[in-house]
C-alpha cells in the first residue's frame, strides 16, 4: 500500500470552501454513520406516539406499529438520501448548495434558519447526554458538569470531522449494535406480549415517522460530499439510518410499556429507568449515552458547514470551537424541552425545499450545471413552490405545541374550510406540492 492510498484513507475535511474535500468514506462508513444516527436515548420514547399518534383511546398493534416504523423510515430516509447525492456529486455542503437552487444571496435565508435550528438541537442533544448520564449515576454529578463534558467531547469530534466518522465505523457501531440486541432480549423475556389495537392511525405513525427521518435532510450534503460514490451516500442513508431506526422504535415500544406509558408521556426521560435497571443495564446503556454524543457533533458541524456558506474563507475550526461552546451554554440556560416546540417549526421549512431542490436537481437537468460559486444569480421563482409546500406542510400537520402558531393555521383551515384526514401526511403532501410546482413552473419556462 502506498503512502498516498494511506495519506487518502486518513484525510480529512478541509478548512475552508476553496479547498477539495477529499472522497475518502466509502458505503460502510456512511451506513455506520447513519446508522449511529438513527439510534438516539429519546427515540425509544418516541415509540409512545408511534404506537398511538392520535392519543386517543385506540392505540396501534404492535405489529401495525412495526410496519409503520418501516415504511415511515423508508420514505423518510429516501428524501435524506435525495438530500445527500448533490453533495456527493457537486462535493458541496448542504446550505451551498442551496445557492444553486436560490442563488447566492437569496441562500443566506435557508441558512440562517438551518443555523438557529442546528444550535437548538445540538443543545437538547447535549441535554440528553447529560440526563442519560445522571440515569446511571444519579444526581451526585450535577447536570452542568454532564453537559459541559459532553460539549467539550462534541467540539473535540467536530474538529476532526472524517477521523469521527470513520471512529464511528471501526468501533463504536459495534457496541451499539451489541447493547441495542442486548436490550431487545431482556426486554422481550420481561415485558407482557403486546396484544390488542388497531391498524386505524397507520396513516398518522407512518407520518411521524417520516418526520423524524427528514429533520436530517439540511445536513446530509454535508457528509456526502466526502462519499466515493453517489450510491454509497444514498444507499447508507436509506440502509443504516432506516435499520437503526426501526430497531430502536421496536425496543422502544418495550421500554415504553415497562417504564409506563404515562411516565413517559409526563416526563420522556423516564424511559431511560428500565435501560439502567436491566442485567448490564448500566454498562450498555453507557455505551448509548456516550455513542449520543454523535448527535451533537452532526449538528454542531453542520453548524459550521453552514457559517461557511456565509463565510466560506473563515477556518472551519473556528467555527467549530465557537459553536462548540455556545451549543453547551445554551444547554446549561436554556429550557430545551419548551425550544424544541420553536424548532419543528423552523425544521417544516426544509421538506418542501427538498422538494423544489430534487424536481429541479434531477428531473429538470439543472444539476448538470449547478453554480453554487458566489455570485450565483439569485432565483425568485424558486421561493413560489418553497412557500407553497411550506403551507401546504401547516394545513396538514397535526396542531403545533406553540399556541399562537396553532391558532394562525387553525384560522386558515377554518377560513378555507379544511380539515386535514388522518390519513393525510404534511411531509409527504409538502415535498410534493413543492416538487409538482417546481415542475410546473419549469415546463413553463421551456416553452417560453
């Protein structure tokens, strides 16, 4: 093996956007990641509104829900995948890449939004960390000294983004994979057989599920452009993420049912409770808390991904750092649980933007010469089908935990008379109102 294929294996992202990024993850290494991604603390409890997404008094069956998770995590993934392959053919970041699409200037609006958003959840991640932590050694280690370890540990990662992700493959997938079967066992041998239900709110579990999938879509680009191939960032998206997720909703349902459902409705941590008391509860349950940490790196590196489309000269490292530290302060200030009902409403603006950014990608030819330079021209039609799928989205999401959101679009509804189906699903409908507009409005413009 020559000292180049080595120096190649060992690369790293560069510093700054005038520089190659170097295509050294093959389709392990993004299965791996995506895979680390797809298995979060909390997402055992979500499996509370997979199993009843209506919350009301006729719940899934457990293999309704099973299917739901399938399915909702392979359109989910899919939208991801679409996300990732421009970055890995352009080998661009996910918010320059949305100069293409907007232009220049008109991408600063995306990207400020992903900013705010990428913060927000970089420090409910570090949140999570921490409450994990206190899981298994109780309270004698206060929060703030969990969360700032689990920030400076963020920071650390994101300064060596490639060499994380390839840690990610080589070793820490292993152990979640381990502790994920492990807890599955115990779970399936302890908990009573999931009986009764109906298959009625399929439709509003799959939806929920394809809503936890697509909060990945602003980011995706930003470690695609790294892939080998296009196949290897679609495919270990769609592979790793979807396996991971289906297992963790699956033993999440168990968790759930020991743990009590409505424990975890008032308080999603108590999930973790039958985690730290299972046999080897405590050692596998660390390896998940320590493995979260993934989570908050995705985040806070595509933090500094997309400062760079602002900045694209300023060394990523830099930014990493200030990000690093303000993620953490904002966990230790913050009422991350209250922020994160802000954040689903910023995260609805990307779906329908996938929309228009796929339809005009692919099937309208246009990422055969895709200018994500500084002086992209700016696009306004391109915002018509990115609003309209964004309201499309809001007429048929379930109502929002912000109450004076709630009410704007429950007035609209009213003012239109429309009342959302259950078997409507608002990330689906968005990306295709977005998609079909932007296709329409591209057939206009050839016939001119």
């Amino acid at each position: 093996m020559t000292s180049d294929v080595i120096d190649a294996k060992h690369a790293e992202a560069p510093l700054t956007l005038d520089q190659a990024p170097p295509k050294t993850l093959g389709a392990l290494d993004q299965s791996a990641f995506w895979a680390n991604l797809g298995v979060s603390l909390l997402g055992f409890s979500f499996a509370l509104f997979l199993i009843n997404p209506l919350g009301d008094d006729n719940p899934l069956t457990f293999t309704a829900a099973l299917v739901a998770s399938l399915v909702g995590s392979l359109i989910g993934t899919a939208m991801v995948g679409l996300a990732a392959v421009p970055g890995a053919q352009t080998g661009q970041p996910a918010m320059v890449l949305l100069r293409g699409l907007f232009g220049a200037r008109l991408s600063a609006v995306p990207t400020v939004l992903n900013i705010i958003q990428m913060i927000g959840w970089g420090a409910f991640e570090l949140w999570v960390v921490a409450m994990g932590a206190q899981a298994i050694f109780g309270a004698s280690v206060p929060y703030p000294v969990w969360a700032i370890a689990a920030g400076v540990l963020t920071t650390a990662l994101t300064i060596y983004p490639l060499g994380a992700i390839r840690l990610l493959r080589r070793f820490v997938t292993v152990g979640v994979v381990i502790s994920v079967a492990w807890f599955a066992v115990v779970f399936l041998r302890d908990t009573p057989a999931q009986t009764g239900g109906s298959w009625d709110a399929f439709a509003s579990a799959v939806d929920f599920v394809i809503a936890l999938s697509v909060s990945w879509v602003p980011v995706a680009a930003d470690y695609a452009r790294h892939s080998r191939s296009s196949r290897a960032a679609f495919g270990g998206v769609v592979g790793g993420y979807t396996i991971a997720q289906v297992a963790c909703l699956a033993v999440g349902v168990y968790a759930v049912a020991l743990a009590g459902h409505g424990a975890v409705a008032d308080q999603p941590t108590a999930v973790f409770a039958p985690f730290v008391a299972a046999p080897l509860g405590a050692l596998f349950f660390g390896i998940l808390v320590l493995r979260e940490t993934d989570q908050s790196f995705a985040n806070v590196y595509s933090t500094a991904m997309s400062l760079q489309n602002l900045m694209p000269r300023v060394d990523r490292r830099i930014f990493s750092v200030a990000i690093g530290v303000l993620t953490t302060g904002v966990a230790l200030v913050v009422d991350v649980n209250s922020y994160g009902a802000f954040l689903g409403i910023i995260g609805a603006v990307f779906v329908p933007m996938l929309g228009v950014l796929a339809v005009d990608y692919f099937l309208l030819g246009r990422g055969r010469d895709w200018d994500t330079s500084e002086n992209a021209p700016s696009r306004w039609l391109m915002v018509i089908p990115w609003v309209l799928g964004f309201v499309t989205w809001w007429l048929l999401a379930a109502p929002s935990a912000v109450s004076w959101w709630a009410a704007i679009w429950n007035g609209i509804r009213q003012a239109v008379g429309f009342t959302p189906q259950p078997w409507m699903s608002s990330a689906v409908g968005a990306f295709l109102v977005a998609g079909l507009i932007t296709l329409g409005l591209g057939a206009l413009r050839r016939r001119r």
